[in-house]
C-alpha cells in the first residue's frame, strides 16, 4: 500500500479511513491510507526529535556557525567548546 508522496510526484486517490471520503488524495500512516486533514491533524501530534551524535539523548542542534552535519546536545557541545 502506497500513499501520495509529493516529492516522488506520486499522487493516490482513494478513500480516507477516518472520514470515508472518497476520490480524495491520500496519504499512508501506519499503514492506513487517509485525506489531507486527517493525515495534518495525527503528523501533528508526532514529536520529532534529533538525538545527540556523542551521547544519543534528545533534542540536539546543529550549531550553524560551522558547516559540518553534527548534531550535539547541550551538554556535548559545552564540553567541545571546553576542549577547545
């Protein structure tokens, strides 16, 4: 079962689980095709979190003053910043 996926330029129209509205774009969460609103409302509720490169604890940054893809929490980044 696959869903609408905009940056694949993949479109599905079908039936949403949640409201039964049909022809409607749809989109897979938890293997579940539903609309638009139905899919906004429960991403919504998802808490995104980014772990630590270092330590693996949550709610890490990407410190903009350098280029490099590292992730460190708050902590890590103290103790880099001590280091130096």
């Amino acid at each position: 079962m696959t869903g609408t996926n905009q940056r694949e330029q993949v479109y599905v129209y079908g039936s949403c689980s949640s409201c039964s509205d049909t022809n409607v774009l749809v989109y897979e969460l938890d293997s579940v095709l539903i609309c638009a609103e139905h899919y906004r409302r429960k991403t919504r509720l998802i808490k995104r979190t980014t772990p630590c490169d270092k330590c693996g604890t949550e709610n890490a940054v990407r410190d903009p003053s350098h280029k490099r893809d590292e992730y460190l929490c708050r902590s890590c980044r103290e103790d880099q910043t001590k280091a130096k």
